[in-house]
C-alpha cells in the first residue's frame, strides 16, 4: 500500500532516518517491508604517494698491482654512495699516483658515477567496503568513497540486519514506520 493511502486510513505515517557509523545489527521494526532509501559508502582510499626523486654520487675505486714480472691484477671495490636532492655534478676521474716497492707498483684509479632512483614512494589503497540489507557499499580506490543509493529496498520486519562498516564508512536508511 502507497503511504499516501495509509496516510489517508490511519493518519500519517512517520519517516524515519537512521544512519550508522559503525558496526551494528539492527532491529528491522514490525510491519516494515521496504526500506525507502538506502545509502552508504566504504572506508577512504589512499592516493598513491609519488616519492621523492634522489640523486646518488658513487664512488668507484679500481686497485691496480702488479709484479716485478709485469703480471698485472685489480679489483674494483664501491668505496661510497653520496645522496643529493638535486643532480651533483661528478667530480673527473682521478688517479693516485704508483707506488713502487720491492717487488712491484700498486695505483689506485677513481671514477665517479651519477644516478637517481625514487625514495619514498607507494601505491593507491583501496578503502575497506561496507555491507548491509544484502548491498555492497564499495570504499575508494586511491580517493574518498563514493556514497551508493538504492532505492525501494526489500526487507522483513522483525528481523535482524547484521551492518559491517569499517572506519570512515556510514550506512543511511529510511522508511516509514
């Protein structure tokens, strides 16, 4: 029955609005069949953080040896790893002079290498979603949730409605009592 026509045989009928914050079951009052509104929305989603660009200054060091028989051996070893916020400029290559001693030389080489890389940074999330009445109210991807409306929804007076709402999310209901 219209509530125009229940107005007009038993006096006006009430609207009534509850909203929900949180987890709760809810009572469906007697007499009830249809929930006029039906509104709600998930948990927020965060956006994406971008990170911060860094610069990086590397420095390479090559050890050089060799023999009185001229056999010749080295290593490279990375000796450091500077960071800047902005793209230094390398130093040019360098060498330590040769050191000789009694049975070969030794030299060291330098070199120097720029790079960056990004620090800092992470992915959109996904807002948990809400549930209620047999709906899904969907949280936001990388942004705040988006509020979901239905409208003339199906439900049993007298029964229980078990709602699942995770921080941030509401569900709003209105019918006529």
């Amino acid at each position: 029955m219209k509530p125009w026509m229940l107005a007009a045989i038993f006096g006006s009928p009430e609207l009534v609005t509850k909203t929900f914050t949180g987890n709760a079951t809810f009572p469906m009052p007697s007499g009830v069949a249809r929930l006029e509104s039906l509104k709600g929305k998930g948990a927020d989603g965060a956006p994406a953080k971008p990170g911060v660009k860094v610069w990086r200054l590397l420095k390479y060091q090559q050890n050089m040896f060799s023999d009185s028989s001229g056999i010749s051996w080295g290593q490279i070893n990375l000796s450091s790893v500077d960071e800047f916020p902005s793209e230094p400029s390398a130093p040019p290559p360098y060498k330590d002079p040769k050191i000789y001693y009694t049975w070969g030389y030794s030299e060291m080489n330098y070199t120097y290498e720029v790079d960056s890389y990004i620090k800092d940074s992470s992915p959109a999330t996904t807002g948990a979603s809400a549930t209620g009445f047999g709906k899904t109210f969907p949280g936001g991807i990388g942004q705040a949730a988006t509020q979901v409306s239905y409208s003339n929804v199906a439900v049993t007076g007298g029964q229980n409605y078990t709602l699942a709402i995770p921080a941030g999310g509401s569900i709003t209901l209105t019918y006529y009592r």
